[in-house]
C-alpha cells in the first residue's frame, strides 16, 4: 500500500470495479450508489470498491 497520502488517493480514491467483467471505473461513490454509472465493457451497473492491498 502507498505510504504517501497523495499517491494512495490517486490509486484508490473514487476507484470502482465491475462485478461482472473486473473492469476499473473512477466515479464518484453516490453516483455509484444511485445506479446512475454504468461498466463502458459489459453495461451492468453492479460495482464494488477497490481492494487496498
């Protein structure tokens, strides 16, 4: 994990992956929330966070 706090928010923060197909998306989490962000890969709107590892 990046120790440097403007290197972590770049890697993590507002980072999003599809369920289906893994695919990464940046958006802001009430829009993901809402359903309003859809995977530009397979169309689904089904998202989860990025793992910080």
């Amino acid at each position: 994990m990046a120790k440097i706090q403007e290197a972590s928010n770049r890697l993590f923060k507002n980072v999003f992956v599809c369920k289906k197909c893994k695919t990464k998306i940046r958006a802001e989490p009430q829009k993901i929330l809402r359903g309003k962000v859809k995977c530009r890969k397979c169309g689904k709107i089904a998202f989860r966070p990025l793992r910080k590892k």
